[in-house]
C-alpha cells in the first residue's frame, strides 16, 4: 500500500482500494483431492485428517472462519458492559452484552498495533483499553479516544474506520450464544435447522431456560480438534470398553449393554449429532447421587407435556451431543464443552456445568460435583478418553502411519425411514452414522469456495414456530 501525505492542508488518502484487499485473504482454493480423503460408502476415512498442518489451516478458513460457533451462555453476562472473553478457534474474541441488551462481539486485539487487549476471561466493563499506547473502546467497539489524537487526525486518520472487528454475526438460541465469522453465513436457525428438535430436550425442558453454575475449567489435550467431537456425536461404542473401570466405581456395575437395545438412535442434522437411548437417566446415573436420578424422574411429565413423551424420555438418558463443529455435551452428566483447536495436534478445552435454571439449589450443587467427578481434568471418565484421546492423534506422526485408512462404517444399512422423528435417523446408537454424517458436512465446506456452495442436504421439516411450545397461543391469550 502506498500512502502519501499532502505537504499542506488534509493529508491524502490514496490507497486506491488496497487497504480493503489487506483486511480479508481471498478465499483460498480448497485443497485439491480432499474428496479422497473420506469413502462415505464405505466408511473410509484418512488418517491425514488429523495431521496434515495444510488440512488444519483450511479447516480454519473454510470451517471456523464461515461456521456457527458458541460463544457464551446468556447466563455468563446478564448486565449491560458484561463480557467473556473466548476463542472462535484460535482467534481470541470478547462477547459483551450491550446497553440496549443486544450482545456483540470483537476480536480481542488492538487495531493500531495489534496488542491483546483484554487479558481476563469475565467481567463488567465500561470500555476497554489498550495496554501498549492506550487506545479506549468502547462496549460497542468503537474506537473512542487515544493519548495524541490531533496528531492522528492530522495524519489523516478517521477514527470511525479503527474500532475493534467485529463477528461478523451474532445470534442466540435459547440461552446458548453463538457467533458466526462470516456475513454470507446462512442464519443460525438455519444452520441448526431440525437439530433444534433435539436440542430443546437439553435447552427447553420446562420454559424456564438453563444457566451455567461454577466457572470454567480450561485444560489441554494433545489431540487433534475432531477426535473429541467425533467421540461425543455418536460413540457409546468406548464406553462399554474404555469406561468399564470408572463406571464400577461410579455405578457398582458395567456400563448398560447397548448394542442389545431395541429402542436407541443416531440421529443427525447438517453434520450435527445426538446419539441416545430412552432410559430417562442411564447417563445421570453415572455422577452416583440418586437424588439427580430423583429430580429427573420428579420433572419427566412435565417435559412429556411440553416436549412430549418421546423426547421426556432422552432428559439424562445414555447420550452424547456434538454440535458442529466443535461443541459437545451430555445430557445427564450435564458436561458441556468446546474444543478449541490449537494447530492439528493440540486442543484446549473449556468445560463447563449446565443445569436448569429452575432445578433446587441442592440439585445444581450435586451436579457441580458430579460433573467435576466425572468430566474435569480429573474426573474418572475424562481420564480415560483423554489418553485415547491423544494416541489416536500421536500414531499419526509415523509417515507410513499416517497413509493407512480407518474405518468408520458401523451401522450401515442401519437408517430408519418413516422414523416421524426430524433428521437422519439410525437404529441402534451403537453406530457411526453420526460420524459419516459430520465428515459429509466437514467436505462439504473444506470444498466450498463460499456457502452458496454448500449442498443443502437435510432441508429442514419444521417450521420455526415448531420450537415455541404454545408460547405464541399464551402470549396471544
Ligand atoms: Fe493498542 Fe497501540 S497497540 S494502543
Ligand atoms: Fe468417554
């Protein structure tokens, strides 16, 4: 870029347009051969998923750069200058609810010289400062003053252009915040399309919302970003074997044998997977306090109202959740989570408890502890998925390793039409169509040049209005 200053009067501006180029990369051409990477038909799948540095770097762009992402509970920041700083995978954002109660994000980092800005992960704020040359901002991301500002102005700034970037598109479901890097991106109730069904199991049990209670905990893994993912969207399969141990201690017994029950589902949606049985507290059984069990069992009529009995029975049952790309939770066990990657090889994961917002005090406090029992750095069952975890990831440093395929193609065959549920449905969650399902969507945008590229595959069966539970009729009455 080229600038020149006027030796009198108001200094020029004649980047001919090149300052716009320098704020975006063009999009990159997706990397040639990717298809080769995943056989959905015969359930095939690279190892060089997990640790081509080249396939990471698209990833970046074509999937966290144009994706959906969590952001924060609503719960984490009620009050206007509250804030939660976090990452869309490795860019560093603050979440900040506005005045006029409306939440915005920013990139965590100053635009004159690119120092971090925010250094804590929560607060309250009226603004924020930079630490290098003390820029301020505001909540709303505007630029408001700096130390010497008739000296900028004389240079030709115009401070309006030099707030903090914004996320591109902020959106809310139900108490859950996400942001989206991308303006082309389709809305978030489109991107969450029919999942939402199942979603409202965990989100909308009884009208009165969930929160988070007891902070975050931030651990690393050395494992590529997708092997957790894959694991929560579908993979009750480990838990008979890799689990045995830390169940007996939790339960008295060995996990419930799946693969022989009649009445247990894969079900997914634009790469999005729940996989479940209808035990109603098969999962909640595991913290090992009854008095969850009771909880859950005292509120299944009221959700069979709202939600109706099928899904009354998924409130704690056996289950996993991942929600494209990178968050997963378990109903039950109520651990929710985000795997922020950190190149091919490492994560860092921030997990957190989520609990009604109407359950007894007493209850949210036992599931504080039963989730830190179970999924913490040092609960019983993250113990045991972390190493495999991690060596699922490590084998493929070998270059001769790292050619050979896996497999991934249980439960073809297994799909379920005229299911009357919404979505991909499967029979039996001992399965991996869930996995195929997310890989389909990962190809999808890795081959995307933009999202008017990206098939629609599961057009969606419900109407919005399918999510509101007599809301509309009550609010009208
Ligand atoms: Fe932030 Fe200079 S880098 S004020
Ligand atoms: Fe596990």
């Amino acid at each position: 870029m080229t600038a020149s200053t006027a030796s009198t009067g108001t200094p020029a501006h004649d980047c001919t347009g090149n300052c716009e180029r320098l704020r975006k990369d063009p999009a990159s051409e997706p990397l040639p051969g990717l298809e080769r990477l995943i056989d959905l038909d015969s359930g095939r799948l690279s190892r060089r998923v997990y640790w081509d540095q080249r396939v990471y770097e698209q990833e970046l762009e074509k999937i966290f750069a144009r994706s959906w992402l969590f952001l924060a509970h609503e719960s984490q920041i009620p009050k206007a200058g509250d804030y939660v700083t976090t990452y869309m995978a490795e860019d560093n954002v603050i979440v900040v609810r506005q005045k006029d109660g409306s939440i915005k994000a920013f990139l965590n980092t100053c635009p004159h010289r690119g120092n971090k800005l925010n250094f804590t992960d929560a607060g309250n704020a009226r603004g924020f400062i930079c630490n290098y040359h003390g820029w301020s901002f505001g909540i709303d991301g505007a630029l408001r003053g700096m130390a010497g500002q008739e000296l900028f102005e004389a240079s030709g700034m115009d401070r309006a252009e030099h707030g903090l970037h914004p996320v591109a598109q902020v959106a809310s479901y139900k108490g859950l915040v996400f942001g989206n890097m991308d303006p082309d991106a389709p809305s978030l109730e489109e991107f969450l399309g029919d999942f939402r069904y199942y979603l409202d199991v965990m989100l909308d049990m009884d009208g009165e919302g969930t929160e988070f209670i007891g902070g975050c905990v931030k651990s690393e893994i050395r494992c590529n970003w997708k092997v957790p993912v894959e694991n929560f969207i579908g993979d009750i399969y480990h838990a008979l074997w890799t689990h045995d141990s830390a169940a007996r201690a939790m339960l008295g017994g060995p996990v419930a044998e799946v693969y022989k029950d009649p009445d247990s589902y894969h079900v997914n949606v634009n790469g999005h997977g729940w996989e479940f049985n209808l035990d109603v507290v098969g999962n909640a059984a595991t913290l090992g306090d009854k008095e969850i069990r009771k909880y859950l069992y005292g509120i299944q009529p009221k959700v069979a109202q709202r939600l109706g009995e099928f899904r009354s029975k998924m409130i704690g049952s056996i289950s996993s959740v991942s929600v494209f790309p990178n968050l997963s939770f378990l109903p039950g066990q109520n651990t929710f989570r985000v795997w922020h990657p950190r190149g091919p090889g490492k994560i860092e994961l921030h997990t957190w408890t989520i609990v009604n917002k109407s359950a007894p005090q007493d209850i949210k406090d036992r599931w504080l502890k039963g989730t830190m029992m179970t999924f913490s750095p040092s609960g019983v069952f993250e113990m045991d998925d972390g190493e495999n975890f991690e060596f699922s990831t490590r084998t493929n440093a070998g270059f001769v390793t790292r050619q050979q395929d896996l497999y991934m193609g249980l439960g073809r065959g297994t799909r379920l039409d005229g299911s009357g549920l919404p979505g991909n449905v499967y029979r039996n969650q001992v399965n991996e169509a869930n996995h195929r399902a997310f890989y389909q969507r990962w190809l999808d945008l890795m081959q995307a040049r933009a999202w008017h590229e990206v098939p629609e595959r599961d057009k969606p069966a419900l109407p919005d209005s399918a999510f509101t539970y007599g809301q509309q009729a009550k609010e009208a009455a």
